[in-house]
C-alpha cells in the first residue's frame, strides 16, 4: 500500500487538492456565524443548519452527475459554484441574499469529501487504507492551518479598515460592527482563492482523462 502511493507522484496532487477542497468546505463553515450574523441581519448558525440540511439532500444524488460527468468533472463544478458562493457570501448584505449565497455554497462543497476519496479510491486502488488515511489527514490538517490563517487575515482586515491598531482599539458601536464587515467581507473574497485554484486543478485532469477516453474509443473503432 505503501508502495502504491510512492510510486506514483500524482497522488500527491489529490492530497493537496483534498487540503483545498477541506479549507474550501470547512473553514467559512465555521466562519459563517461569526462573519455574517451582524451584517445580514439573521443569525448565522441558521445558515449552517440550512447548509447541512442541503447537503444531506443533494448527496443522494450527486452519483448520478459524477456517472454523468466523472469525478473529476462534478469536483469542477463543485469549485466553480464553491468560488463563487464565497464570493456572494462576501457580499451579502440581507437575510435573502445570505440564504441565496450559502446555498450556491453548500450545493459546491457538499460532495468535495466523498468525491474526493471515491476518486482517490479509483486511481489509487492498491493503496487501500493507507491512502484514504492519508487523503482524509490532509483535510484534517487544512482545518488545523487554515482557521487560524483566517482568523488571522481578518484580525489583520479589521486593522486596516479601521487604521490602525489604536484606531481600532478605540472603536465602538456601530463604527465597530462595520469595520468587522468590511474585514469579513474581505476575508471571503480571499478565500474564493482556493476553489479558483481547484477550477485549475481538476479542469486539467478532467480535460485529461476526456482525452484518454477519446483515443481508447477511437482506437476501438479503428
């Protein structure tokens, strides 16, 4: 098992796709509450249990799009509608909008997990449960590295908007609460990063495993 993994490098390409694709999911989950409670007017763990309902729903048929499209095609669609869910997520400004926003959310992280051990589990086969260990540590660890990272990012936006550390420090009220949302919003547009850098990974290996597919069929014919 151990073997199967070393010997083929691009293995290494889904650990750190499993890494993006956790952060992708799981950090603005925790973050949602914090982030947009103030700002939409609503609060915010509402969203996750809307979110988590939402992806108990889909799940049951996300095997029919990946039969449709493969794997790797549903994890490009998924980073698509990741991306641009944080990105309205940014932006959101009322209850509707943050409902609007986490669902185009939800629906792109909501298989990332399963879909991403299933592909591993495919291409990997003899690597067994050490390779789905290995995939699930690297989600594990981009929960460890990347909430700090973001608690970090906004502490430092929420310095910025407001000036300065005293200016901050001075801050109250409503001052306050818009300095944080601003920080926030800031903080989900840079996290649209991560799934903009999926799009890339996986449109190469789906445009990839197209390509063999053609020239197997066509071989087939000749």
């Amino acid at each position: 098992m151990v073997g199967e993994v070393f010997r083929r490098p691009s293995f290494f390409i889904w650990f750190g796709a499993m890494f993006l694709t956790a952060a992708s999911e799981l950090a603005p989950g925790q973050w949602i509450d914090v982030a947009l409670s103030n700002r939409v007017g609503m609060r915010g763990i509402l969203l996750l249990v809307y979110v988590n309902a939402l992806m108990f729903v889909f799940r049951h048929f996300a095997g029919r799009l990946a039969n449709k499209i493969s794997n790797p095609g549903l994890l490009w669609v998924s980073s698509l509608l990741a991306a641009i869910g944080l990105f309205m997520l940014s932006q959101a400004q009322t209850p509707v909008t943050a409902v609007l926003a986490s669902t185009v959310w939800g629906l792109g992280v909501c298989v990332m997990w399963p879909t991403m051990l299933a592909s591993v589990a495919e291409r990997y086969p003899r690597g067994g449960s050490w390779a789905m260990g290995l995939v699930g540590s690297a989600g594990a660890l981009a929960s460890f590295f990347v909430l700090p990272l973001l608690g970090a990012m906004f502490d430092k936006a929420k310095i910025e908007f407001a000036g300065g550390p005293e200016a901050f420090a001075q801050l109250a009220g409503a001052a306050k609460l818009a300095v944080e949302d601003a920080a926030a919003s800031v903080s989900f547009q840079r996290l649209a990063i991560l799934p903009v850098i999926l799009l890339l990974v996986f449109g190469f290996i789906w445009l990839r495993e197209r390509g063999k597919s053609r020239a197997v069929l066509a071989g087939e014919a000749a």
